[in-house]
C-alpha cells in the first residue's frame, strides 16, 4: 500500500466527522471506506430513549427484528440515508409504516409512525434528514408509549440497527452541542 492508502482512510473520516459538525444531515450519510452503512440519526427529539432489544423473544413466538426509540408524539422521523421510498403502507402489526431502500443491498425500516410527511410517495428520492413522517403508537402498539420501531435490513434480511443508531446518536449530540457552544471546543 502506498502513502496515499495508508493516509486516506483516516483522512476520508476526519473530514466526513467534520463536515457531519457542520452539515450533520448531509456528511453523516456518506458511507466510508471500510464501513458499510452510515446513519444519519433518524429521529429529532433529542430525549430519544432506546435500548439494543434486536433478537428478544416476544410472547408469540417472534423475534424482535429492530430497536424502539421512544420520544414525545409527533416528533419528526427523518430518512436514515439517502435512497428511495420503497414503501407507505398500514399494515395491522407495523401500523403507518415506510420502507427506504438505500446503496448497496440496505433498507431502513420506519413502524408505528403516528403520520406520514405530505406528499410523501413511493418512488420518492430522498436525502439524509428528510422528514418522513412523525412518532406514534400505531398498529399494535396502539395504547403503548409512541415510538418508531427502526429496522435496517442487508439484501433482504434484518441486521441489528443498535449499534448504527447509536452511533449515529452519538454524532447527532455532539453536533448539536458543538453548534450550542456548550463544548470545549468550537
């Protein structure tokens, strides 16, 4: 491997991290050399709970194939990454859901939204941040606390999102309190 090899990895991440500070929803949805899919945060409420539940049982004999990230009702869903809209459909589990496709073989998966954004439809580009839809409590999660059940999927199968949401968490907090100066640096 040349010099150039061996520098610009790091290179190519700093300067996607930098300009994830200053553009979060455009850098943040690049996809680097060696990492596969990088995630925007997908929802902007910044007292979003959420805990790494991919693979428990549930009473009915199913797994769960996402994360829940609880935040207040009606607080925006934001596209994950660039891509298309795969699906907007209500289903009687997943309630209001969306379906994105992005590069190379991921889907991220939207459930119980309490609404969909206006005008959005299949075949829609969208961009990293892009308002989607809202939180809710639909399907049957109806009488629970609103959450969006986040999903991403890898040619078809599920993958576990908890550590992609919580990096992309991570990233969006600490932008947030850079551009609030309530950090060291500036």
């Amino acid at each position: 491997m040349d010099r150039w090899g061996k520098l610009q990895t790091p290179l190519v991440v700093a300067v996607a991290l930098l300009g994830g500070i200053i553009a979060p929803n455009v850098a943040l949805a690049m996809a680097l050399p060696g990492d596969e899919f990088v995630l925007t945060f997908p929802q902007l409420d910044p007292d979003t709970k959420f805990l790494s539940e991919y693979g428990v049982s549930k009473p009915d004999g199913r797994t769960h194939r996402g994360v829940d990230m609880f935040a207040s009702r009606g607080s925006e869903v934001v596209a994950g990454a660039d891509g298309f809209v795969q699906k907007v459909q209500q289903g009687s589990r997943a309630g209001l859901y969306i379906v994105l496709t992005h590069a190379d073989g991921y889907e991220s998966w939207y459930l119980h939204l309490g609404s969909f954004a206006d005008g959005i439809e299949v075949g829609d580009p969208v961009a990293a941040g892009d308002v989607i839809g809202y939180v809710g409590s639909t399907g049957n999660a109806a009488g629970t606390s609103p959450h969006t059940h986040f999903e991403i999927h890898r040619n078809g199968r599920p993958i576990d999102p908890y550590p992609f949401l919580r990096a992309s968490f991570e990233r969006w907090v600490l932008s947030q309190q850079i551009e609030a100066g309530e950090t060291p640096f500036r």
